[in-house]
C-alpha cells in the first residue's frame, strides 16, 4: 500500500520515466539490479529518492526510530595501514599519538557503566607492536569486571590484521575473540569494496574479500555485525552500487548485517586532502542523502537497519535523513576521535535527551536498542 | 495527526497559488511526510521561479556593537562601558567596503546596533560617502529596528527619516529586526527592541517610499508553530498591499554565547528548518524569492534547502559578525564554492544584484 502523500509525490511529479520503472520495480518487491542502482545514482530527483526510501523504511521497519546508550573507545591511534582517507592515525612515537592500556580501558568502561552504559563500541588501528593476546585480554577483562556489558569491538580489518600478527587463521582469531567475550562486530574497514580502489585508499589493509570473508566466518560463528560504506572520496557511482551488492549477496548468504552505515568521507588533514586528490569540503547534502536513500532501495528487503551516524553527519543531516530512509541514529558515543581528527564538528557529545528530542521532532518514535538491535524500550508520549 | 486527504486539499490549494490560512499552515507544521511537503514546495519553486539558483556576492559590514536592546537571542550586542564595545569611524567603514569591493561585492548589508550615541548623520555620511566612492554597489544599508531607533533619537518622523536617509543615498533595507512578528514571543526575548506592527509600519513607510526590502525571519526563540505562520501570513499581508518585499530569509536561533540559550533546549533542527523553508514557499504566494541560510545551516543543509522551494543561496558574505559571535563559524564562501553547489544538484547558476537582476550566468 503507499501513502497518499508518496503517491503524490512518486506519480504526479515525476518526469524521468527511467526513474519511475525502477520505483515501480522497488514498490512491486523486485529486486533492484545494477543498472538499476546507476539511475538512482544518476538522477538529481532527490525527493523522488527520498519518497521511495521512506515508504520502503516504513513497510520494514515502521516509525520507530532506534538509538542505544552506548560508548565508543578508539583504543589507539597508532597504525602502520596509513590509509590515505584517514586523519587518525599516528606513527608509533609521533607527538599525538596514543595506547591505552587495559586499565585505562577498564576505567573507561567502569566511568560509563557507573552511568547506567551497557553497550561499548571498541575500535582501534593496526597497532606494530601490540600482540593478539592483548586484545584478548581487553575483552576478558571487561566482561570478566562487568559480566552484564555488551562488547561490540574490532572491525574485520582488524580481525584481519590480528590474523597476520598472530600467525592464526581469521577464523581462529573470531572464535578465540568470542570464547573471551566478545559480542559482536562494528562495519568499519569496508571502505570501498573495489580492490582497484583500495590499492589507492587503503594499500595495507584487508582486501575487499578479505573484508567480506572475515564478515561471513563472523556470522557462521554466531557474531553479528554491521556493514559501512565510507563514501564521497575517490570512488565512483558505480563503485557505490557495486559495494551495496557486495553486501547484498554476503547477507543473502550470512544474513549476520544488522546495519548498514553510509559515512560520508571527512577530508580535512587527511593525505588525500594534502595531495590535492579531493576537494575541502567532502561529500555535499545532496550526495549524502541520496547516497542514504540509495542504501535503503538496494537493500530493504536484506539488512533491515539503516544507520544516520550523527558523528559523521552533523545533528541536522542525521535527523533529516531519517526522511531519507534511515532509522537508527546510534548513540550516546561519549567519545568519538576517529571523525573528529578529520574534522568533524559534531565530536561526541549527545545525551539521550537530544537523541529522543531528535527523533520525537523528526515525527518519529523513539526506542532504546542494545547493539544487537533488540528493543529494549519504546518512548511512546 | 491529520489524515492525508486533508493535507493534500491544502497542497492543492497552495499548488493553485491560494492564500493557506493559519489552521492550514498549522497542519503542514503537524504534518511528519517532509519529502512530499518538499515535494510540493519544490513544484512552487519551479512555477515561480524555475531552476535557476541564485546568489549574490556581498559583505555584511556591523558599524557598532553598542546596543540598548539588550535581546536575549543576541550575543553579538555590548553596552557602551564594555571593553569590546566598537564604533567604527567611516574611513573603517569605508576601508572594509573596498576590501569587499576588490572582491567583486555588489551589495553591501550595512547594519549595527541601537547605539544612542550615534546622530543620524553619522548614517547619512555614511552612505554620502559610500554612494561617492562606490557607486556601483547596492547600499543595502539599516533594519527596520534601526530605522525605527535613528527616528526616535533624533526626533523626526519615519517618513522624514526614511526621505533623509533616500536623500544620502539608501537604495535598499535588510529585513532583520523581525524575529518573530508576534509580540507574545517579542516581549519574552527582545521587549526593548519594536514591536510587530511598527516594524510593519517601517516596512510599509518604506515600500510606499519606493524603497524595496528583504524579510526575515528568526525560529526557535521558544515561540508557538502558531506564531510562526502568523509571522509567514503577517509579511504575505504586508506585501499584498505593498509588493516592496523582494525575498524572504527564514532561519533558525543561534543560541550559543546568548542569554536565550539557558532557557531554549532545542533551538531549531534540520527537519524544522526544511520545514519552514518549504512552508514559506507555499505560505508566501506573492514572494518570489526564497533564500537557503548557508551562514546559519551549513552549506550541506543550505543545499538540502534548495529543494524545499528555496530558489537562491544568499550571499557570498565576505565579513559577517552578529551570527559569528553566537558561534557559528561562518566563513566567507567564494562564487566557485556556491556555483559548486548548485551545479552539483543539476541546477544552472547566476549571480544576481541586490533586486535579482541576473549579472552572470554560469
């Protein structure tokens, strides 16, 4: 059934036949194809865009919006991947650099439980020094002190990277992570999904199938994750669809992606920004919305949360987004580093205060999440 | 929340260029479908003014921050005893309009605090001045709530202040000072500045005076939906009789370093603003131009707006003070930038004057 306003919109106001086969296609529950995700890349009919993302968030998923009350912890910066899209990462002795130690991660996560936190989102780099058995210990630790938390931690670049240190199979390193506590796995480290691409982006790290193996031998293993796409540096439109079927068909097979989060690339002090490979000012609101809505056509009926990540989206971008097909804002943070090195401006502060403000403007209904997307409370007025 | 039909009877109406009334407006505020309200404010701003975007390469010169109004939404304003307090002597005035000029500006907004001190010939020398050594820039000089000050410290009447300050060279006024035109809020956060009817009665004197103007608007002070659509209604009425009103600018409280900002908890937010942006397109049916707030909204959400019935992008703003105190960081933004943007969602680009006479096309 579509609403008589998307109606409206999807049928009065639309010229671009191109457009409306594929919208009739999506709103029929056919399966979008890859040409299919070029038009939508290729029309400047944002709401068009954004009338079919929201009707399609709606049949899945309703008017709830989610969020969680949780924690992020980068654990270091310093990494030896040197990704040309990054502006976190330190060599190992530079001023700025950093490692927490396992008790300055324990304190960290004690600060937020004592604050009613459960869920800790634990991502770092590719450390030179730091063996498997440290990251090990990090999980065992704070689930052996705090039982009741929640760690989602390591990106399959990491994973991948702990593999190569430890001389394990990836496989080996997922079950060992799992035995000490680990719950399961953010999406970053996916980039693009283009191996041509990320031989210019990202030489060092885990290959595009490395990527999306370590994500499956995760989901076999019982670990949900979430998928990224960082997106509005190097890549091209057709990269983006690409990247979407890539997951589309890994999901088909796992079905272990709880999320998909699109992050519009951050250039400032990044080397791409210094060699003068991209512009200043990132990816614009028209791209960044119509890439969001985008993630909701191609994916709908396979990974059923799309997540507005306000760190790298600003407040006012996230919420409008929840028009463009999202419906997860993430959360409290606390403390975010990675999007701020890059200057990102909205740091890490957000209170469930503003999250629910947020979502209750947007005209929607918010609802407290674990990191495993179970609702744990709907805030109905 | 109303049921769709009802909305759609209203977008129709708005669509056949019908003046909504207050309870209309109230329900598109209500309403929660943003794309197909965009969507409808989107098919108004093609009608109206088709695709062409629109900016204008300018500088937002603030003579004083010496201010007796004392607003709560303001954090730009000092006392005459504070040690920032500034008045800016004319050859100052003068050397930013050149540096504004080699820039390629062609309007300069000129506007500042109520600084009782200043006579109104500081104003007219001003634009003497101006008007001798840049007589090809818009003096778009002096709000409302200034004009309405300059009459009552120097005792003369407002068409007699208008005439003497036509007489030294003013061709335009900005439409600051509104706010909110409804007194419930403006006796809340700015009791000392206007009240609504008399900066209508500036407005009309000046239109009527031959003099055009821009309005404005300013969100999230703590006020009603309600009192929003009365002050979108409240300019549609003013232009009705006048036709002076050249382009409406709405956006949202800025609220850091303000004294407002303790009191609001959430000012205004990205949904709210593309709401406005596009109930003003359908509210204001006799105004053609609609301007996205890049300096308050950021050039992401500014772009956003441009599909949500705003038709042109404002101003390069070479200097601008008054929002950067409230901490925006608001930089200058140079014509490629702006064409940039506007190229990026499809849409031609061009340069306009101060009256939206195109100067280039791009």
């Amino acid at each position: 059934m579509v609403r008589r306003g998307t109606e409206l919109l999807l049928y009065k106001y639309i010229n671009d036949s191109d457009l409306k086969d594929v919208i009739d296609k999506s709103l029929a529950g056919e399966e979008l194809d890859r040409s299919d995700g070029i038009t939508l890349f290729n029309t400047n009919n944002l709401l068009a865009l954004g009338a079919l993302a929201d009707e399609l968030r709606k049949r899945t998923v309703g008017d709830i919006v989610t969020f969680a009350l949780n924690r992020h912890i980068n654990y270091t910066n310093v990494c030896i991947s040197k990704c040309s899209f990054c502006a976190y990462y330190r060599e190992k002795g530079q001023a700025g650099s950093y490692t927490m130690s396992i008790d300055e991660i324990l304190k960290k996560v004690e600060g937020s439980v004592k604050k009613g936190i459960k869920d800790f989102h634990i991502v770092g780099s590719h450390h030179p020094d730091l063996p498997f058995e440290f990251y090990e210990e990090m999980v065992k630790m704070i689930k052996k002190k705090f039982p009741e938390v929640h760690i989602q931690a390591f990106t399959a670049a990491e994973i991948n990277y702990f593999s190569e240190i430890s001389g394990l199979s990836t496989k080996e390193v997922l079950q060992r992570l799992k035995d000490a506590g680990l719950g399961s796995m953010p999406g970053g480290g996916a980039e693009i999904l283009n191996e041509e691409l990320r031989k210019k982006i990202c030489p060092n790290k885990v290959s595009a199938e490395g990527w999306i193996k370590i994500m499956k031998e995760a989901h076999l293993l019982g670990i949900k994750s979430n998928a990224t796409m960082l997106f509005g540096h190097l890549e091209s439109k057709e990269d983006r669809v690409d990247h979407l079927l890539w997951l589309r068909k890994a999901q088909k097979e796992t079905n272990g992606f709880q999320a998909f989060i699109p992050l519009p690339f951050h250039p400032k002090n990044t080397p791409l920004l210094k060699d003068g490979l991209v512009s200043e000012e990132g990816p614009s609101g028209f791209d960044i919305l119509r890439t969001i809505a985008i993630s909701r056509i191609m994916l709908n009926d396979y990974i059923t949360n799309i997540k507005a990540y306000w760190v790298m989206l600003g407040e006012k971008l996230a919420q409008i987004s929840l028009h463009y097909g999202a419906n997860d804002l993430e959360g409290t943070v606390v403390e975010e580093r990675i999007t701020k090195a890059a200057g990102g401006i909205a740091g890490g502060m957000m209170t469930e205060k503003k999250l629910l403000a947020l979502i209750r403007n947007a005209g929607r209904i918010p609802a407290l999440r674990t990191s495993v997307h179970e609702i744990l409370r709907v805030y109905r007025e | 929340m109303l049921i769709e039909t009802e909305l759609t009877a209203i977008y129709e109406k708005a669509l056949a260029r019908e003046p909504l009334d207050i309870e209309e407006g109230l329900a598109l505020f209500k309403n929660n479908d943003l794309v197909s309200l965009g969507t409808v404010a989107d098919t108004l701003r093609k009608m109206v003014c088709g695709d062409l975007v629109t900016f204008v390469i300018d500088s937002n010169i603030n003579y004083t921050n010496v201010c007796v109004s004392g607003c709560k939404f303001c954090a730009f304003y000092r006392s005459k005893k504070s040690r920032e307090a500034y008045t800016l002597t004319l050859e100052e005035i003068m050397e930013k309009i050149k540096k504004a000029v080699d820039l390629g500006a062609t309007q300069i907004l000129l506007q500042g605090g109520l600084n009782p001190d200043l006579p109104i010939e500081y104003y007219e020398d001003i634009l003497k001045a101006t008007q001798e050594r840049f007589p090809h820039v818009q003096r778009h000089f002096f709000s409302p709530s200034e004009i309405h000050f300059i009459s009552k410290t120097s005792g003369i009447s407002l068409r007699e202040t208008l005439e003497r300050l036509i007489e030294a060279g003013l061709q335009s006024l900005p439409g600051g000072g509104a706010e909110i035109l409804d007194d419930e809020i403006r006796k809340k956060v700015s009791p000392n500045k206007i009240s609504w009817e008399e900066w209508k009665k500036v407005m009309v004197t000046a239109h009527s005076l031959g003099l055009p103007t821009t309005a404005t608007m300013v969100y999230g002070l703590g006020e009603s939906y309600k009192s929003r659509i009365k002050h979108l209604i409240r300019i549609r009425e003013i232009q009705d009789k006048t036709g002076g009103f050249t382009a409406f600018i709405p956006w949202s409280f800025q609220p850091q370093n303000t004294k407002l900002a303790r009191e609001t908890y959430m000012s205004s937010t990205g949904v709210d603003y593309l709401k406005i942006v596009a109930i003003s397109r359908l509210i204001l049916n006799n105004i053609r131009n609609i301007q996205a707030s890049w300096v308050t909204q950021g050039t992401k959400v500014a772009q956003i707006a441009l599909f949500y019935g705003a038709n042109d992008f404002g101003g390069t703003m070479i200097e601008e003070n008054v929002v950067r105190a409230a901490g925006v960081k608001s930089n200058y933004l140079p014509p490629e930038k702006i064409v940039r943007l506007i190229k990026d969602i499809g849409r031609p680009a061009a340069q306009r004057t101060t009256l939206y006479k195109i100067i280039k096309e791009y």
